[in-house]
C-alpha cells in the first residue's frame, strides 16, 4: 500500500498509489479493437532480421484505432507534440456520468447545427453532474456516457455514430478551468462536421475556424477520446495520471490511470 496524502481547496484527501484503475482500452492487433472514421484497422507483423527473438512492426492510426491523448496540434498547421504540451504528474480529476440529449430536444446548438438523430452532451448535463459533487476544482474531467456494463463500444460507423459535445459545453469546460478533458466518445465533434471541430477549437482556446497554433489560448490542454470508464468506477474525485509514450505527434496513445481520492 503506497498512500499519498494531499491537500486540495482546503480540503484533505488521500490515494492509494497501489490501486490504480485504467481507463484505457486495451488495444489487440489480432482481435477486436476500436474502429472509427473508417480508418484500416490497427496490425502487426513480425521484424525479419535474422534474429530469434520476438520483434514486431506496429502500424496504427492514434485517433481512430484505441484510446488517444491529443493536443491543440490536431487541429494547426503547425505540428506540435503532445509529448511536448502534456507535462507529466498527476491531476485532480472529477468523474461524472452524464446522459446525452437528443437533436430534437436541445436548446444549445454546435457548428455545424446538429441534425434529426444526433445526441449531444450539452452544457446543461455537464453542469448538473458537476454540482452533485462539491468540492476543490478538479483540473481534469472524465465524462462517461456509456452506462450498459457491458464493455466498450468498439465500432463508429457514418456521419454522426456517438454523442459529441454542444458549443456550449465546451465553452463551460473553458470557464470551469478544465485542462484534461477525458471522454468514452471517439471524439469531443460530430464525426462529418466539414472540418469545423468546433469543440475541439473552443476547448483549446483557438478562435472559430483558426489553424494557428500560436493563436490558442490553451496550448497546455488536453483531450483524450475512446476511453472507457467501468461501471465499478463510481462518479466522484480521483487523480489522473496521463500516460502517453514520448511521441511528437498531435496525438498517441494514452493509458489514463485513476486512482481514488478519499476525504480525510
């Protein structure tokens, strides 16, 4: 048992460094495995060199093939590194279970405006899971909209295959001082949105439309996407480890770790 006591918003919590809960999803080169934006799926082969021991070439898409961590560089011009923004440690972090609402029933909008079928996570719903867990503001948020128990979805398929975050719900994250936005969706846009990615842009400080890296307001932030939370992470504090490999791309693949936050 390795426990960390720590102090946050005048308040008094622990962790248990020896518990940690990974909300990643394992990624199988020979099996199943996430799919989205009809991406070829994620392989293997072997290294032929002459050699006896196992060696094997990886070839996969960060976004499309598992559980990602990417920067503002997803959405620039200029390459800039996840490994370069995303500093390493641990965060304070709120998990919250929120239910997506239907196109037909919101009254906050995205860009481009959402269509009959859609399903989005509005402002609205992020707010109301927030306020039923008081406490010190967390740096970091993990939303779960899957609730069957069952695993993750692994298969997106078309223009719009999972909820996505209103307008207006990334700009709450904005003003809350999210900096870690974690969720179970393959992506915080509507897959088919022309290029808008307006979420993304709003969550990383960057004017409507803008490609300029030197523009964002929130260079340091980041948003993992295709994440899974299980039922048996129940909603409340936790801190959040990111765990990236050193890659200098916009994205790679993340392992995010939780580890419980218990008041004293």
């Amino acid at each position: 048992m390795t426990v960390m006591r720590f102090e946050a918003g005048n308040r008094r919590f622990w962790a248990d460094f020896s518990k940690p809960l990974s909300i990643a999803i394992p990624l199988d080169f020979r099996g199943s495995q996430p799919s989205c934006f009809d991406a070829p799926p994620a392989t293997s082969r072997p290294l032929f060199a002459g050699g006896s021991c196992n060696c094997e070439v990886l070839t996969l898409a960060p976004h499309c093939n598992g559980t990602h961590t990417e920067c503002v560089g997803h959405v620039t011009d200029e390459r800039v590194a996840i490994a370069e923004r995303l500093k390493g440690g641990v965060s304070l972090a709120l998990v919250i279970t929120v239910d997506p609402a239907t196109a037909v029933d919101l009254t906050e909008d995205s860009d481009p405006p959402p269509v009959e079928g859609d399903r989005l996570v509005t402002a609205a719903a992020l707010g109301a899971a927030f306020a039923r867990h008081p406490g010190p503001a967390p740096a970091a948020l993990v939303v779960r909209t899957l609730r069957n128990g069952e695993g993750p979805l692994l298969a997106y398929r078309g223009p719009s295959p999972a909820p996505y975050l209103t307008r207006q719900a990334a700009a709450w994250l904005v003003e809350r001082g999210i900096e870690h936005l974690v969720l179970d969706l393959p992506s915080a846009d509507r897959a088919a949105d022309g290029g808008r990615l307006t979420a993304h842009r709003t969550f990383f400080g960057l004017p409507p439309g803008s490609r300029k890296a030197r523009e964002s307001m929130r260079p340091d932030s980041s948003i993992t996407e295709l994440a899974y939370i299980a039922a048996e992470i129940k909603d409340g504090f936790y801190l959040l480890d990111l765990q990236i490999p050193p890659f200098l791309t916009d994205a790679a693949p993340s392992r995010p770790l939780l580890y419980s936050a218990q008041p004293e």
